[in-house]
C-alpha cells in the first residue's frame, strides 16, 4: 500500500536525477534539494510502515477487547442469573444488605428489639397422610408461596419454613421501631388469616378435600440476632427467650387464633382489639404469661357492615352509609330492640 502511495514522489525524484546528469541545472542547490526530497520520502515511508504495524496493533488489541467484552458481559449474565437463585433462599431485606455491602457476612450477632412471629398448618401431619406426594408438594408450596408474598408486603423477614410453619420477624436488619414494627407483625398475621381461608378455594381444586387452618403466635422483646453457624456456613436467625415465646404461643393458640404477649398487645392495642385470654407457663420465663387474641383491627371494627338474617330478623347495618340523622334515628331504634328482646326471653 504505502509503496504505491508514493510512486509518483519516486517518479520525479528518478526524473530529477536524469536532469541532473543530462543538464545544466545548478547541480549543487539541485542535488541538495533532491536529497533533502529523498530524505524527507524515505522518512515518510518509514513512518507509514509503522503507523501500519500500529494499525494492526489496535485491531489485534480492539479485537482482543471485544472478545474480552464478551466474556465479561457471559460472567455478568450468569452472575445475575446465580445472584437471582441465591435470593431465593434469603429475605429481601438480607439479600440487599449483603449484596450492597451493607452488612458483613460473618460470625456474628446483636442484641436487638424483635417482633418474633410464627405459624403452623393446624393437623398438618394428618392431612399429609390422606395426601399423595405431588398433591402435597404443590398444596403446601402454593400455602407458603401465598404466606410468602404477603410477609413481604408487609415488610417481614422471613427467616425460615420448617416444614409447614413459617418463621419470621420484624426490627432487623430494617426497623420502622417497635410500635410500627409490631403493628405491621399483627396486620400480616391477620391478612394471612384471610389468605388462607381463600385459598382453600384453590387447594379443592388440587385434590385437597381437608381446609388449611392455621394459628398464629406473636411476641415481642430484645432476642439476639444475627449470623450463627461456621465460617463456611451461616445461617442468619433470631434466638432467645422471646423467640421461644412467640413458637410457644403459636401452640397455644386455636384454629384461625392470632395469639399475642402481653409485651405485643402494649404496641399494638391503639390499632387493634386485642382479647384476653389463658395465662400460660413458659419454660425461660419466672412469671406466667398473658395471652391476647387479636380479633380485628380498631378501623375495621369501626367501619365494617354488619349483616343478621333469620327468622324474625332482617337486619343489615353498613356504618359507611348512614347519615347522621339516621345514625341516631338506628341508636334509637336498637335500644329498643334490645328492650324487646330482652322481654321475649323473659317470657
């Protein structure tokens, strides 16, 4: 390439030298001038044969780069794709902390405020035995999918499933503090509650002729939490008393119960009507224990219709539609009622 790009600088220069031999020309300036040319092109030439080698040398480099490039951008795919799998066996809350190098993965714990939450499918093992194995695996996956999704919408750490219960908390590694904490603990009892109940609906379709009907129990005080285990194996929990008295309650507690300490109730009693119910003992605990059952949150006591139909009654009332002068015309109407019924039993 380069020797046809200067074949006609070489031409003259060839030229040149005929005149030189041939002619009067002022042979001394000429032959400077010539020299100086040829200089100056063999210079030149010089300069394009390594700017060629360079040439080649960036496309070796780029190509070098671009296969580079691909290899990163293959290790960042199949990152992502293992970064993806390994979330699924940690909370979000641990998975962000670790992965945004919040929070150092090691041995280690502290002492912190916890809302410490557990349930159970009540009669689990005699449901399993009427069970074939692909119906059971994909009831209970579906039940602890569907507790699943609602512990994360109410910001829950979910620390483990033991089989059918579920085990979680509120106050780290993220805290809105205690009050909030535990409020948010009893609402997402409350709504699993609800789940499960509809999706029973679903569960008939599967093959399961048996309801799920699970309990809750809620306690709330300081545990100790944090990554316990081996440095080549952790396991990120909550241990303690506290933790014990939330699974001891979840025992206690009846079918469709969420049954809550004393400790719980203190936090959460401006949102929600908390009943009392038996003291229990505790094994770690001096005292006997207080137990509340959550029957419903003070907004919907408040709001929610209320419906009666039998044989002598008909009666709908839905607080969300009455006027004030109908308010008081139904107070009214109500104690009367009352009167009257409390006659009829007499008689």
């Amino acid at each position: 390439m380069s020797n046809d790009l200067f074949a006609t600088e070489k031409q003259i220069l060839e030229q040149a030298e005929q005149h030189l031999q041939t002619e009067d020309l002022a042979p001394e300036a000429f032959s400077a001038l010539l020299k100086g040319y040829a200089k100056l092109l063999k210079r030149t030439r010089r300069l394009i044969k390594m700017s060629d080698r360079s040439e080649a040398e960036i496309r070796r480099l780029s190509d070098e780069q671009s296969l580079l490039n691909a290899t990163l951008s293959d290790q960042n795919e199949k990152l992502e794709s293992l970064s993806v799998k390994l979330s699924k066996y940690l909370s979000p809350q641990v998975y962000e902390s670790i992965f945004s190098g919040k929070a150092e993965v090691r041995v280690g714990a502290d002492r912190k405020f916890l809302t410490v939450f557990f349930s159970d499918i009540a009669s689990f093992t005699e449901i399993t035995d009427q069970l074939e194995p692909e119906i059971l695996t994909r009831s209970l996956n579906a039940y602890l999918n569907e507790m699943a999704q609602v512990a994360i919408s109410h910001g829950a750490t979910i620390d483990k499933y033991i089989g059918d219960a579920v085990m979680a908390f509120f106050g780290d590694p993220e805290t809105d503090g205690p009050q909030q904490d535990a409020t948010r603990c009893v609402a997402m009892a409350m709504e699993m509650q609800s789940k499960t109940d509809h999706l029973n609906v679903t569960l008939r379709t599967m093959g399961v002729s048996r309801p799920f009907r699970i309990r809750c129990g809620i306690n709330s005080g300081i545990c100790t939490v944090g990554n316990f285990g081996s440095e080549n194996r952790l396991d990120y929990t909550a241990i303690g008393n506290h933790v014990n008295l939330a699974s001891r309650l979840e025992s206690a507690a009846k079918l469709g119960e969420v049954l809550i300490s004393e400790e719980t109730m203190l936090l959460v009693q401006d949102h929600f009507n908390c009943v009392p119910k038996e003291v229990i003992q505790v094994k770690g605990f001096a005292r006997p224990i207080q137990t509340y059952v959550v029957q419903e949150s003070i907004e919907q006591d408040h709001t929610r219709a209320l419906a009666l139909h039998a044989p002598g009654v008909d009666l709908e009332i839905d607080p969300g539609q009455l006027s004030p002068e109908v308010s008081a015309a139904l107070q009214d109407l109500l104690r009367q009622a009352r009167h009257l019924v409390a006659n009829s039993t007499e008689n």
